[in-house]
C-alpha cells in the first residue's frame, strides 16, 4: 500500500498516488477534484496537492485490499481512444509536438497540416462569402461568434454538392473552405458588403487566416493572434470537441459536425469565458484594490481555475509572456498581482481565457477577441477529431439513461 500523509488527522494521497490508484491519468484526477468528485488539499510551502485516502477509496467500490474494483466517476470517461493531443503533467502536445514549442516555431496552416495529417487548403470562394455575408447581415450586433460560424456553415453547405462525402480530403477541403469563409466576414457586415453577382464564379482566394482575423479585430500584432490560434486549436475531450464526436459517430456531415460543436462552445462555462474575464479586467483597471478582494473571496474568478490543469495553463503562460515582451502597460502588473494572490490563497492557475481578454485590453479587439480566436481555432480540433471519429464504428456514442421517473 501506498504511504499516505496524515493531514488534520486522516490519510490523504497525493494527486499522482490517486492517478496510480484509480488507474487514470493525472489530469482526470483534477478534473475529478474540479467536479467534486474529490475535494484538493494542499499544505503551506508544497504545490502538492493531497485527497483524502477515504474519498479515494470510496470510488474503487471498497476499501483497502478488499474494494471491488474501480468504478467511474459521473460525468467523465476515459473510453475515447485519441491519438491528436495528450495532456499530461502541464503539458499540451499535438501529435507528439509541444504546443507552446510549435507556437514559437510553426505558423498556423503548418500545425493545422499537422492535426489534420494534410495539405491545409484555407481558400473562400467569392459565391460562399457572398451568401455567407446576405445571411450575417441580418443578424444583430450582438449575436455571438457561434452564432455567426453557424450561419456560415449554413451558407457553404448549401453550395456543395457532395457535403456528405465522408473521405479525408473531401472532409479537409470543406472545413478549409469553412474556416477560411469565416475568418473573411468576421468584420460587421453592412449592406455595401453584400454583392450582387453577375453569373460569373472567380476563382477562391487562398486565406491567411492569422492576418484576416487580426484585420478583423483591428489588431496589429498579427504573430501573436497566430499563436493564440496555434494553442487553442484542440484541448483533447473538451465538451464542445465530444459533441462533434457524438455527431460524427451518427454520421453527420461536417458542417453539421461544426454546428454541433459550436451550439456546446457558445456557453459562458466554455468557448465565451473569456468576455467575463473581458470585464473583469476592465474592473481591474479601474479599481485593482477592489477587484483584488472581491477576488479572494469564496467565489469563481473568471479566467482562473481550470478543469485539467493543476499548476499552470500551458497556453495562457504563454501568451501572457509573450504580451509582456509587446507591451508595457500598469494593467500587466496589477494581472501579475492577482494571478499570484489567487494562487497563493485559493490555488487558482490562470487560464488562456484571462490571456485572450487580457491580450484585447493591450492590443485591441474588444470583448469579442477572446471567443473570435477561440471558435475560429478550436474549429481545426473539431475537425481532426471529426476526421478521427469517421473512422470509428458509427453511432457508438448511444448512451442508455437511467430512468428515475414514476413507473408506468
């Protein structure tokens, strides 16, 4: 048997003791802890953390050597075999590849090459734009981004014939068409936008999507919207990436795939968190001691605390490093010093959220920034797992429910 630490007088394991008892990966254990499943412990001077051995074993359906085996937590599953990201240890990988190593190194399109295992095609046809843009100027300045892909989703699987033709590279040409659409009518849309065609079809015109969104947003640093892209384009099983699973195991054809995914990203627990953060910071800049004790109060802080990281947001580093090597504004110390009091007294890390809201208050973009990058990103993952998933036994998400009505 493992040797535990007695804390407050009962035995607690430490989190990579839980993973080895439970037989799941460290990342589970926190996500565990996340949920409630478990409830995190730490001890002064130690970034540890410690559950309590009761709790532990109570999920193995016993206690000590005579428990009856591991059962699984709600809400969680560890059956969806992957080989496009690993998280492990702090660390996000695509395909063997640091993610943060190919954000200094590698552009978009080459990682989006490298998730898909493909030419990446991000071409917009001027008839997909078109019809793209007469179905987003009917929707109000305030519909979400998710709102927006949806409608361009719609607009480009209307052109195509042959949407339900499942093989890769018809699938890769598709979402490359998709993304690219989409990154170019990301800008209001007014009615001189909507043309008038004339019955003939140029040819589409290969995307930079990096520069176009950056354009969009009115932002200049156009590296470092690129690396945000990069880091954000798949999160292994996060929730809007299982509901693009579940709809390519029933065989839905990607764009329906996308749609699925984006009605799951457009939440505030999700892919639009990063417009509380948005305001947060506002409320910082203009009163950072009181934003900093409301803070530390019993209470979720928006960009900080995430499911599956325990010490550090990989990604978030990242980007808030590179910010302050672009610029320099009183707002990065104030974050710097709330990052390290939220850590400090609640063990809170700081998400990529807080970086993207953080990087729309010293470059430009507005509330909008975080989840524009975000969708536009995360659509690559939807696709690689898309890709991956086509490839499964089909309708193997069928889950069967536990009925707790009246019996009839």
């Amino acid at each position: 048997m493992e040797e535990s630490i007695r804390i407050d007088g009962a035995d607690h394991l430490s989190s990579e003791q839980v993973a080895r008892r439970l037989g799941v990966r460290l990342q589970t254990v926190y996500a565990y802890a996340s949920r409630g499943v478990l409830h995190r412990r730490r001890l002064p001077g130690r970034r540890e953390s410690y559950f309590a051995l009761a709790e532990v074993e109570a999920l193995t359906g016993g206690t000590g050597r005579g428990g009856t085996g591991r059962r699984r937590p709600p809400g969680l599953s560890d059956d969806v075999r992957t080989a496009i990201t690993l998280i492990e240890h702090d660390r996000l990988s695509y395909r063997g590849h640091d993610a943060t190593v190919l954000a200094a190194d590698r552009t978009f399109v080459e990682v989006v090459e490298l998730l898909w295992q493909r030419p990446a095609r991000l071409v917009a046809g001027p008839q997909d734009v078109d019809r793209a843009r007469r179905l987003l100027h009917q929707l109000p300045p305030e519909a979400s981004a998710a709102d927006r892909l949806a409608l361009v989703a719609r607009a480009c699987a209307a052109g195509t014939v042959d949407r339900h033709d499942l093989a890769p590279d018809q699938v890769t040409t598709a979402m490359g068409r998709l993304l690219a659409t989409s990154a170019v009518t990301t800008g209001a849309v007014t009615p001189g936008d909507v043309a008038t065609t004339d019955g003939s079809t140029p040819p589409p015109e290969p995307v930079d999507v990096p520069a176009t969104l950056a354009g969009a947003l009115g932002i200049s640093q156009v590296r470092w919207v690129e690396q945000a892209l990069v880091l954000l384009a798949d999160h292994d099983m996060a929730g809007s990436t299982t509901a693009a699973r579940v709809a390519a195991s029933a065989r839905a054809d990607p764009y329906a795939v996308v749609a699925a995914a984006a009605g799951a990203f457009d939440s505030p627990l999700h892919g639009t968190a990063g417009r509380r953060a948005h305001r947060l910071l506002g409320a910082l800049a203009e009163d950072p001691a009181a934003t900093l004790a409301e803070c530390l109060q019993d209470r979720p802080v928006p960009g900080f605390g995430h499911l599956v990281y325990a010490e550090q947001d990989p990604r978030a580093e990242f980007l808030l490093d590179r910010l302050a090597e672009l610029v320099d504004h009183p707002l990065l110390a104030s974050v710097e010093l709330l990052s390290d009091r939220l850590w400090q007294r609640r063990g809170l890390v700081r998400t990529v959220d807080l970086a993207l809201a953080l990087g729309a208050h010293l470059l430009g973009g507005g509330s909008r920034l975080p989840e524009v990058l975000f969708l536009h990103a995360r659509l690559v993952g939807w696709t690689a797992h898309a890709l991956e998933e086509y490839r499964e036994p089909p309708l193997r998400f069928r889950l069967q429910g536990v009925y707790t009505g009246p019996r009839p």
